[in-house]
C-alpha cells in the first residue's frame, strides 16, 4: 500500500477498480492490483473523477459515514428513502426536460424469483431517454458478518455474496486471506479451483444465452443451452457435492477432493455441450429475426467500457493466455468483464458471441486441468496471524476483489468489489440507446448482479 497526500490522491492516474474506507483512511485500488490510500480529516476524502468512482463514494457515505469531498454524485447507495428515525421521502427521479417525456417505473418488487432493483425510465414513447437504477434495497451487511469471525468461519459469507459467482467470490476471498497470513495453496487445490471456475462460466454463459433467446421469443435456444448448463450444474453435484459448488473453496485450499466418478460426469457434460454447439450457435447467426432483435441493441462503446474498466476482448477467445499476474500459482488462463470487442461497439449481440466464444477455451481447460492434476494434498490449515492481503478472481461477470485485514487470527476489516459494480452505470448508458421492449434484452446481456453490489 502506499501512503499519498491529498494533492497526489486526486491527481492519481490509471485503471480504476475500487475505492473504500476504514476509521482513518481512504483505499483506491487500480489494475494490476496497486493499492493507494489517503488520510482521513474530519471524516472526508477528495473525490476521485475516475467514471466508476462515484457509486463506492455513495457506499462509503452510505456505509461509514465517510464524505467524498467535490462529489457530484450523492445520492444514496444502500439507505433508500432513510432518515435518522428510519423514515424518508421517496428519491425524486429527475427527466429530461423534452416535451413529451414520462417516466416508466419498475421495480423494487419483480415477478417471479428475482432480487430487487427499481428501475426509472424517461421515455418518449417507445424510445428510453434515460435510466436510472437504484440498488442496494436488501443491505444485507455482509462487511459486518465478516468482521471478527476466523478466516475459515468467514468463507461462508463470501460464497454467499452473488450466488451465481460463488465460486470466484470463494477463491478471491481465500487469495487475500492466504496472502495475508503468507501461505502458499497445495497445487491440486489450485488445479480444483480452475475447474470450478471454469465450470461455474460455462453453467452462467449457457444460461445467459439461452435466456436472451427466451427474452426474443427463441424457446428453442433457450432450451437447449438450459438443457446445457442442467448438465454442467449436475456433474458439478456429482463432482464436488454442490451443484454451485458452494463452500467448497476455503483459506488454505478446498474442503474436500473431486468425487469418485466426478471427473466423468464433468467429461460427459463437456462432451454434449461440445457436440451441439455449433449447431446452436448457427441457429443464433442464420435467423434474421434474432439477429434483428441483438444486433445494434444496448449499445456501449469501448471507450466508455474502459472508463469503467469494463473493456477487454484480448484474450480467452482468441487464443492468447493471461501470465497470471494477479493469480499466483494458478493455470494461465483469462476471461473478460463485460464482453465489449475493443474493435467496435458492443451490442447485445457482440456480448453473445463473446460468450460463445469463450465456451470452446472453458471446454479445453477444464479437459486439461482434470487429466493433469497434481498428486498434493487438497488444503493447509490456515496459520494464526496477522496481515493484509488483496485477493482477486476472475468470474464469469469480470475480476471479483477482495481486500483483508487480518489481526491475531481475526478479521478485522474487510472490503468486496464485485465487478458489477461497474457495470449497471454502463447498463444505464446502453438502455437509453434502444427503445423500452428491449430493455430485458439489454440487461440480460450485461446480467449485473444485484447481490454483488448490496453490501
């Protein structure tokens, strides 16, 4: 960590993760894991200008009371509609002022088995002028369960965090735990944990694909990649106990080794993904009425995916590896955050191929890791101690943060960013590119997570 003045703090250049607060300093991380802080004075901090800064800002007021000093953005993140006796005024939602416009509201509450989220559309008739997304409305107070409790008690409540990336939340939170008490992981549990990974983005790539179908009246995609991704979760079942392998990743390794006959099952499941794919994929490319409901639908450009450090189609998909930089001792393997190509805008439809693209190298590692996974033990007890640690994964969504600070075998603090923190801002942006029907579409492709944010 390095220490800046005030001056240095807000003239900080780079790639912008995460900003946090602790009783007496602000934190800012910036890829590839460069960790800064700033003094606390009388319980504020100069605001950051970087594009992602504002919604942690709101967190950090929300959370502990800390003021972004020139925030241009304070609105609540997590306290809606709260006054110091619990009461409040509902937020006023602003419009553009253009003739004509009314606003949509949906949400908190949404049909079916969904999180909440409230959603407030200005609209001129079918065309969406603006979105405005308000999060936070369950507050769950994860950073609060964490504090105090052992490592090891304390990776249940990491894995709970968006339970559609329990598996990357599990291993980001393991790799800052074990870097702050400096132990190093067995090498088969490292192999484990990949597969899982890599399992966890294909049961999530095949769901997403096959629900945007659903979304533009394909019930046949959607079908079959369900039919898909039931396979994958059930070999997971079969492989490690949990069909979203949850609490199996711990500080020091994995709880327990890949069940008899589950590498098998994984294989099988591998296997019939594999067959059927590129018939699938050309029902997703030859049919004019899809494509005319995906292609130049929910756009965001690459310059603004990188503002939020969201960009990146270098890697997985076209063959290249990633040098494992911010993975110590993992396989080299790379994934990308909001599947937007840096050659052109993405849409709907980019963010699709993306995933489709990325299914053949997730079939490819996990065959590989499972035929060469090393004879160690599966985990080491983590040591009583002290330290602090940064500990990050790649999830299907993007890189998963952890930060920990350790004292005598006890949390004493703790801050998560999930990646889609930084991306329901660009989903705001892409809605107001496209008429209101297509909003499902949109926000499928980008698929935020409203746990991952709700702290």
């Amino acid at each position: 960590m390095i220490l800046l003045s005030h001056e240095d703090w807000k003239a900080r250049q780079g790639r912008f993760i995460a900003l946090w607060t602790d009783a007496r300093h602000a934190y800012a991380l910036y890829e590839p894991g460069e960790l800064v802080a700033v003094e606390l004075v009388d319980n504020a901090y100069p605001a950051l200008t970087h594009a992602g800064a504002g919604w942690f800002q709101r967190l950090a007021y929300d959370l502990n009371g800390h003021k972004a000093i020139g925030a241009t953005d304070t609105r609540p993140a997590i306290e809606h509609s709260r006054d110091a006796e619990g009461r409040g005024p509902w937020p006023e939602f602003k419009t553009p002022e253009i003739e004509g416009v009314h606003q949509v509201a949906v949400g908190p509450i949404h049909a079916g088995i969904i999180e909440p989220g409230h959603f407030r559309f200005s609209v001129v008739g079918e065309k969406v002028l603006k979105l405005e997304a308000r999060l936070g409305y369950t507050h769950k107070g994860t950073l609060g369960m964490i504090r105090g409790k052992s490592p090891r008690l304390a990776a249940r409540f990491a894995a709970r965090v968006s339970g559609d990336a329990t598996v990357a939340h599990s291993i980001a939170y393991a790799r800052a735990a074990e870097v702050a008490l400096r132990l190093e992981v067995p090498g088969r549990a490292v192999y484990l944990r990949a597969v899982m990974a890599e399992l966890e983005r294909l049961a999530n790539h095949t769901s997403d694909i096959g629900a945007i179908a659903g979304d533009a009246g394909f019930a046949f995609l959607d079908s079959r990649f369900a039919l898909a991704r039931e396979r994958i979760c059930a070999a997971s079942a079969a492989a490690f106990g949990h069909r979203l392998m949850m609490d199996v990743v711990i500080p020091g390794g994995v709880a327990g080794d890949i069940g008899t006959g589950g590498a098998v099952a994984i294989l099988d499941a591998l296997d019939a993904l594999e067959a059927e794919l590129p018939s699938l994929k050309r029902v997703f490319e030859d049919y004019a009425s899809l494509q005319d409901r995906v292609v130049g639908t929910g756009i965001v450009p690459p310059a603004l995916a990188a503002a939020y450090a969201a960009g990146g189609y270098a890697g997985r998909a076209s063959g290249q590896t990633h040098d494992a930089r911010l993975l110590p001792g993992y396989p080299p393997y790379e994934t990308f955050a909001l599947y937007v190509p840096v050659e052109r805008d993405g849409d709907v439809a980019a963010r699709i191929r993306i995933r489709l693209a990325e299914i053949p190298e997730s079939i490819r590692l996990i065959r590989d890791m499972l035929h060469s996974l090393p004879d160690t033990p599966i985990a080491i007890a983590p040591p009583t101690g002290s330290g602090g640690g940064l500990g990050v994964a790649e999830s299907f969504r993007g890189p998963v943060w952890y930060w920990l600070r350790i004292e005598g075998g006890v949390i004493a603090d703790v801050f998560i960013a999930d990646p889609s923190t930084l991306h329901w801002p660009l989903l705001e942006h892409a809605a107001a590119t496209a008429i209101l029907a297509d909003f499902p579409l949109i926000n499928k492709s980008i698929n935020g997570s409203y746990s991952g944010v709700d702290l």
